[in-house]
C-alpha cells in the first residue's frame, strides 16, 4: 500500500473515530518542542545504566518520553510489567534517592527466570539501586501503595494485556486509578496497529489500536491528558509484527498521558 495513502487513511479513520467520542487529547505534543530538563538528561548518562539499554536510547528517546509526562525528583513511581527493567532504571536515576520507583513482574516472567529471582531483583543487586523497589504481583492487583502515586506507567505491554495474557484489564485500569494521587498520572506506550485490526493484532502482531485503549482507561475514570507525537514512525506499515527485523525498535508508537483527576 502507498505510503501516503495509508497514512491519510489512518488519519482519517482516527479523526471520525475519535472525535465522536471525544477521545481526542486538547493538545498533541510535538516531539520537536519538548525540552528536557537537566536532570533528566543528566540521569540517562548514569553509569548504573548498561551499555546496552543506553544504545536503544535513540529510537525510545526516553529523555523526551519522561520530560512529556513531567516526572520529577522525588517522584514515587511504577512500572508494571518491565521484565528486565529499561525504563525503571531510567525511572530511577530520573527520581532520584528521594524518589521511589516500584519495578512490577508477574508469575509469567518469573517463571522464565532460571534461578528463581526476579530481573528487578537482580538488577537492584548488581547496580546498586536503593531507590528501587521489586514488585512480583499480578497485573490485576500489581500491590502499589494506595492513593500514593505520582505516575504508573505501562510501556509496550498494554497490548499484551489485552491480548496474550488475557489480563482482566478493568480490573487493573481500577488498581492503577485507585494508587495515584489525585492528579496522578497514567501513561501509555504502544505500537499502532492497522485500523480495524487493533483486536486481531494482539497477539499476531502485538499491536494495537490506539482508540481501544482510550476507551479502556477512560472507562476506569481517567482523563485523557495530552499525547505525543514523539515516538511516531510513519514509515512503519502497521501489518508486521513488531519484532520484524526491519522495523524492531523503531514502530510506529503512541504515548498517552492519562491524569487521575484532582
């Protein structure tokens, strides 16, 4: 399909979707405009982060992900579902000693660990990060401190949720709600699928359409805060799996930011 025409159909599909359901955020954020502060630019160069995850900075510009959804030292934080740890080794660098950031595995992932400890666990062990706490829950009820977050995010997952791992996922919208702060945040990464194909490619492609999980966690009580056009690929045919060798690491992504209201 040409390029241009499958990128005004997706436009098109998502203006009618969205607009009849008012799911369309009062401003998309350029990734051009977000300026990222000091100490997040600062704490991505940390030497407790591996070599590895530092070279997949370029296409998940994590720098500009977190300065979008404004999380700041201090912060107590999650990520659910972060298997080996990307983003709460970033998380925890960015929050700092006086932050706390709660790394959430599930039975799934623990049982693929050969010696029966958690990858939070391990990775909290060999770099050294007091900040960090391991999490081994369920999606449904992840154990996070009630009505004391500032942030939860869920990062390439949310698909998983829905489809593969058959996650009641209104249950864990709710446990998500009822741990934020009121004016807490909720945030979204993952990988657009074709439209109309959002339910058939969770766990063929592992993507999914962004409408759905609007209306999901609109569903759950949250406010769709602002979005992002910063991890946008327009290159990427929507109809692959995301682990194709031409477009791994670097799909066409949607970033959410949801907020608990005040």
């Amino acid at each position: 399909m040409n390029k241009l025409f499958a990128t005004a159909t997706t436009i098109a599909f998502a203006l009618s979707a969205f607009s009849a359901t008012a799911q369309v955020a009062d401003k998309v954020v350029s990734g051009d405009d977000i300026v990222v502060p000091a100490y997040i630019s600062d704490g991505l160069k940390s030497s407790k982060r591996p070599a590895e995850e530092k070279a997949r900075d370029a296409n998940r510009k994590p720098g500009e992900v977190m300065a979008f959804f404004g999380i700041e030292p201090g912060d107590k934080v999650s990520e659910l579902l972060t298997f080996g740890g990307y983003y709460t080794g970033v998380l925890s660098e960015i929050v700092g000693e006086s932050g706390v950031v709660y790394g959430q595995n599930n039975d799934w992932v623990m049982k693929r660990q050969e010696d029966g400890k958690s990858p939070i666990e391990k990775r909290i062990a060999e770099h050294g990060l007091t900040n960090v706490v391991d999490l081994v829950s369920e999606l449904e009820d992840p154990k996070l401190p009630r009505g004391e977050m500032d942030a939860v995010f869920i990062v390439l997952i949310y698909h998983d949720a829905m489809g593969g791992f058959k996650t009641n996922t209104a249950a864990m919208n709710k446990a998500v709600y009822d741990s934020l702060k009121p004016g807490g945040i909720y945030g979204i990464i993952d990988h657009h699928a074709a439209p109309a194909m959002g339910m058939i490619d969770l766990t063929k492609n592992h993507r999914t359409e962004r409408h759905l999980v609007v209306e999901e966690i609109m569903k759950a009580g949250f406010e769709l805060a602002g979005e992002t056009d910063v991890l946008e690929n327009l290159d990427d045919p929507l109809d692959i799996s995301v682990f194709a060798p031409t477009i791994r690491g670097n799909t066409h992504r949607f970033v959410l930011k949801f907020r608990k209201p005040s």
